[in-house]
C-alpha cells in the first residue's frame, strides 16, 4: 500500500500517527486490511487516510489493552450493532489472528444476546459460521492433493 497516497494533501510525509495506524491494521488484518484501505482509496481518500490514524494509530495502538482484547470489545459492539456483517467478518478474522480462538469468538457472539437481542446474536453467529467455512474450504483447498500437483 502506497504510503503517499493516504497523506494528507497539505503533508510531504506520512504523520506518525498514520504510520502507526498502518503498522496495527497490518498486524490485526494483514492484506485484507490493506485491501479494504485501497479500495477505500478510489472513492474517499481521506476517509481511508482517517481510518488508519484515528482508530488504528491513535485507539487501538494503545497499550492498556492487548490486540486480543481489542478485537473482543470490537467484535461485541458490531455484532450488538447488528448492520455491519462486512465490519463484522473483518475483525472476527482479525480476532483469530490475534490468537482469540474460534469457540471464544462464538462465546462473545452468544453473550450478545443478552444485551443486543437474539436477532443480533443471531446474525453475528451466521457472520462468523460464514467466515469458518470460507476459512476451512481455504485450508481444504491448500491441503488437497490437487494443491500438491498429485
């Protein structure tokens, strides 16, 4: 991702703040993040640019809280929020690369119903059984003996 593209025009070089949001987006969602802030990009590039300084430069690059327990409180509000299955699958992925497991993912979804409802509950569960099977076919896939050219 091409670091002068997201700089603010008045910059000639990116802020510590978004370099920081870069490397954190990076760290919790590898390429896809990048993918997303790309895309972003072509349609509202200051948007992508405030994405990556205020939630992950300034917000989830503090040090009291782990990337983990990040990605729990994150994955709570959306689901609770209950209209954002795309923001949604994007941090449950990120929640298993920061080590938070499948079965707690699914607990954290769960407990929302209390709080949100089970409708909420309800599609934050789908949203995830979704990103599983997308995730096993992928391992499937790299594991087949096709994959191995036999």
């Amino acid at each position: 991702m091409s670091v002068s593209s997201f700089m603010h025009p008045s910059s000639t070089e990116p802020s510590e703040r978004f370099l920081r949001g870069q490397a954190t987006l990076s760290s919790i969602h590898g390429h896809v993040g990048e993918g997303v802030m790309r895309a972003l990009q072509e349609i509202a590039p200051d948007f992508a640019r405030l994405i990556i300084e205020f939630p992950y430069g300034d917000i989830y690059a503090r040090g009291v809280l782990s990337p983990r327990e990040r990605q729990i409180a994150t994955i709570a509000s959306l689901a609770t929020q209950g209209n954002a299955p795309t923001e949604l699958k994007a941090h449950l992925q990120g929640g298993l690369n920061v080590g938070c497991t499948r079965q707690e993912l699914v607990e954290v979804l769960m407990q929302m119903a209390v709080y949100a409802g089970f409708p909420a509950a309800l599609n934050a569960l789908f949203v995830a059984k979704e990103l599983f099977a997308e995730l096993d076919a992928q391992c499937e896939a790299q594991h087949s003996p096709a994959s191995h050219g036999g």
